[in-house]
C-alpha cells in the first residue's frame, strides 16, 4: 500500500493496526464460540502486543518516511525469505 497507493508510512502503520484490529476481533469471536481458545496465551498476547502498538505507532509518527520505507520493505523481505 505504501508504494501502490502512496500512503505515508504513519498513515500506513495506522491502517495496519484498524485492520489487524477487526481481522483478530471476528477471528478471536469465532475460535471463542467454536471453543478453541487458550485464554492464558491470549492474555500473554495482548500484554505483549499492546506495547509494540503504542511504542510503534508514535515511534512511526516521529521517524523520517523514507527510513520507514525501508525498514517495512526490509521486514517484508525477510519475512518472504523466511517463508522459503
């Protein structure tokens, strides 16, 4: 998106987490009703991902965009190799 549509990176980063948002809400409603839910690893998820959120996103509003730009491209690289 950033490179399609032009997005800033701030503005990148905060689409991600709306998304990543309601994509883990109805997938988390979903395993709950099915059942299928370790609730000692979610409270261990949310303690360690609620952080990383507010760290991230003001550390985005901060740095320079084509410093962004690289490093998610790089993430983005490395995760597709890892993948492999």
């Amino acid at each position: 998106m950033m490179y399609f549509f032009s997005m800033s990176a701030s503005r990148l980063v905060g689409t991600d987490i709306a998304h990543a948002f309601l994509l883990a809400t109805v997938g988390g409603l979903l395993h709950a009703g099915l059942g299928h839910v370790d609730y000692g690893l979610v409270l261990n998820l949310i303690v360690g991902s609620v952080p990383g959120v507010l760290i991230g996103s003001a550390l985005s509003a901060k740095a320079p965009t084509s410093v962004l730009r690289t490093l998610i491209a790089s993430l983005v690289l490395l995760s597709g190799i890892k993948l492999i």
